[in-house]
C-alpha cells in the first residue's frame, strides 16, 4: 500500500547462487526470517525481500561478494543496523542483502590527534565504551544505536549536531568498495587538504548507490570536563522554539537541544514512566567549563523565562541525564505506541534557523487539525524537526492524509530556502522532493551514479529514478 510496488524479478540462478555457497558457506542465508529481517524497515514502507542474505566479515569478503554480483547482474544492498526510516536499505529489485554487522572492529584510535578508524559495522555505543578511557568522545548520536557505517551513508547526524556537527563534518576519510571491485581511500587522516575531488563528502550520503563502505575514519572529540542536562517546559510551542533562537543567535554553545511537542511528551511519559508536565517541552545539555556551563545555563534560563518557561529541571548524575537522553531516544516509538496496532510515517525537514518559529508553528497548526495522532520533536538548535505520524496501516484515506500534510510540511520548508530532509536521508520517501529542491542538480548526480555503476546495482532504486 506504500508507495509503488517493485519492479517484476527472477529468481537468482542456480548457478550464481552455488557460487555465493561456494565462497560464503555459512555466511549465505535464504531463511525466511533472515531475509524478512533485510527486506523489513523501521517505518511504513512495504516488506520488499532480498533473495539472499550474505555476513561480510572483512572489505575482501565484500570484494568477492561485488564481483560475483555484478558479474551476474544482480542487485546488491548494504545492510546495517536497519534503523532508518526513508526505506534506505528496502531491497526494491530483490537480490543481494550484505549485512556489515559482523565488521564491528575498532581498527585504531590515535588520541594524540583525536581520530579513529572503525569497521562499517562498528556501532555508535560500541564506539564510545571502548573511547571512555581515552578521555575522547565521538559525538554524532542518531538516537539509535545505528553502525558508523550506516551513519556515513545517511549523512545521520541527532541530538548533538547542534555543537559537533553531522556525519559530514565527523568523517575524514572512507575506506569504499566500488561496483567495479576495487578498494579506494578517499583521504588521509590529515585534518585539511586540497589533493583533488573530495570524494569523502561524495560518499557520505549516498545510501550506498555509489560504493559500499567498509571502514570509517572519525573525528573524535575531549568529553567535557562538566556536563549538565535540564528540562524545561513552557507555555507556548512558539515560546520554546524561541528561546533557542536566541541563545543560538547569543552566541551559546549549545550541546543539546531538543524540543517535544505536548503530544510527544504525553507518549514519553506513557512509554517511558516519566511524569513531565504535558507541555512543549526543551531538553538541553550543556558542555564545558564549570564556568563555562553555569554561564551558559544563566543565559538560556534568562531567555527562557521571557519566552514562557518555566524551572528548570535539573539531571546532572550521569545515570539521570542517560535516563533523560534514553526517553529522548525512543520518542519514535512512544509516539507510534500513542495508538495501538499504528505504524510509524516519520518526516523530517530542516530551516534556516531565523525561520523556524514560523515554520513549526504552521506545522503544529496543521497538526492540530489532523485526524491522527501526531507529534513533533527535534533538535532545533540547528532548525531541524521531525513529525511522527500514528498511522493505522489499513487505511488508504489515513495515508492520503498524511502524504498530503507532509507535502504542505516539505513545500514550507522549501519555500523558506530549507531542505527535504535535514538528517533521514532521501531512500525511497522523498525522490520527488529531491529535485523539487535541487533541480537540475540531480541530473548531475544521475550522472555520478552512471559513471559510476552503469549497471545500476548498488542499492538500485534509491535517492533518484535512472
């Protein structure tokens, strides 16, 4: 019922299929589950199966897995954590699923030059207990706990971007498996440099369309020295949307800031066993100093009272400030839990930050009129917020109604000089907002893709049509 349906496939032949047992042995799988595990995703895109599922255990197995696919013509998808939610991973022509989970290894860490090189299979959390005792930090958090090399993919970015960026500014070089076989890295680990095309940023983003990464080298950053975590409700969506406005136009370092709309936190509250005032509520996280901070908190308490807040509540012990984050986290699934038996239709936009208030404010506006339960929550500090939708996955007029508020959400986001997706990536959800946002520039990344995977192979069917 989601979106259109796949194109009509064969079989994988025998013979290739025999080759795969040959080199793979155990690591080939066509169980019914496994291949339901790769063809499912997180949001309400339809089930599409791979053929076959094959465990990568190093960039040599994937070489051998590339050659013998594209040698056949057969199609194949990079498998992850399976956590986004823009059907990133669907397998839409069948074929090969390879999952990278298995190349979990922390290849090196240099904290000297704050910088370490992981497998693609490597997850975030994995990450930093292993960095804990290096005093070093990698910052980038999605909210799932997704594989780095998943995130390089999506370009993911989260709660901390505000301060730390996104994927495109963590990632200093790729270790990617092309569609003709080979093996390139795409820089050294020198923090600048001007040696030809960046093909770095190239391939951060591409939803594997372009190369299959197989390691990741990172930037990683000092945990601070204090870190404290509050938050605060307020009596207007525009109040709160506001207040972060400013303290970012002030000048304040924010590390977190995340906004929940009263519905979203009335479905934390229920899934998560917290007791926030069922308000628009700011959860923010503060980095520094002990100085730093209680400056940093004096300001933003300063703004947020003129804006309609109220105390701030404080969780500065490290097992309150995770039970806070962690709340934060599953706030996808707390909203599609709001009505039982939904599915999740999870957007996402990003605006100049000058725009936001309005932007948000239009949106909880058509919200308010929907028929389904809804939510908003985001982290704002960079002008990007998410609406969740609780959809009954039966329902054709439910659907038409979603695509139709999502489409007012996207067209008002353009209109503001912002973008289809701040952080979800564009997979199979938002083609057409693609080139209604960039133009005539997707014909140049159509021809990227030609050039590079002429065959069309690798994770066909995603970002744009051929």
């Amino acid at each position: 019922m989601h979106g259109a349906l796949p194109p009509p496939r064969t079989p994988l032949d025998p013979a290739f299929l025999e080759r795969l047992r040959e080199r793979f042995g155990r690591d080939l799988h066509q169980s019914a589950s496994m291949l339901h595990q790769h063809g499912a995703n997180e949001a309400h895109f339809d089930v599409v199966l791979p053929d076959a599922v094959v465990f990568a255990r190093s960039t040599e197995d994937v070489v051998d897995l590339v050659k013998l696919c594209v040698a056949a013509g057969v199609p194949i998808v990079p498998f992850g954590a399976g956590t986004s939610i823009e059907g990133n991973a669907v397998p839409v022509r069948g074929g090969v699923s390879v999952n990278l989970g298995e190349m979990n290894q922390i290849v090196a860490v240099s904290p000297e030059d704050f910088d370490c090189t992981v497998q693609a299979g490597c997850r975030r959390e994995q990450l930093n207990e292993h960095l804990r005792d290096t005093g070093l930090f990698f910052p980038i958090d999605p909210g799932a706990n997704a594989t780095i090399g998943g995130m390089a993919s999506t370009r993911a970015s989260g709660t901390n971007a505000v301060r730390y960026g996104t994927m495109r500014e963590a990632v200093l070089s790729l270790k990617v498996v092309t569609p003709d076989g080979k093996v390139i890295t795409t820089a050294r680990r020198a923090r600048k440099s001007a040696a030809g095309y960046d093909l770095t940023r190239l391939y951060v983003g591409s939803e594997g369309t372009l190369g299959i990464i197989t390691e990741v080298t990172l930037r990683l950053h000092p945990i601070p020295e204090t870190i404290s975590a509050a938050v605060c409700g307020f009596e207007t969506l525009e109040g709160a949307v506001t207040t972060v406005v400013q303290s970012i136009q002030s000048g304040v370092p924010l590390a977190r800031v995340e906004i929940l709309d009263d519905m979203q936190i009335r479905a934390v509250n229920a899934w998560s066993k917290l007791a926030l005032p069922e308000v628009t509520t700011l959860f923010f996280e503060f980095h520094g100093s002990p100085g730093s901070v209680a400056e940093q908190v004096e300001i933003v308490g300063m703004l947020a009272a003129e804006n309609g807040g109220g105390e701030f509540a404080w969780s500065n012990l490290p097992e309150e400030r995770a039970k806070l984050w962690k709340a934060r986290h599953e706030a996808y699934y707390a909203a599609v839990a709001l009505r039982p038996g939904a599915v999740g239709w999870a957007t996402d936009v990003c605006v100049p930050i000058s725009r936001l208030p309005e932007c948000i404010t239009e949106t909880k506006r058509d919200l308010a009129a929907a028929s389904l339960p809804a939510t908003i929550l985001g982290h704002v500090g960079d002008g990007n917020f998410h609406v969740i939708f609780a959809m009954d996955p039966d329902s054709a007029e439910e659907q038409a109604e979603v695509q139709a508020i999502n489409a007012r959400l996207v067209a008002r986001a353009l209109a503001m000089d912002g973008t289809c997706t701040g952080e979800h990536g564009i997979g199979l959800g938002k083609q057409d907002w693609l080139v209604e946002e960039l133009g005539d520039a997707v014909d140049v990344m159509r021809v990227l893709k030609r050039a590079l995977d002429p065959r069309d192979l690798f994770n066909p069917g995603k970002i744009f049509a051929l």
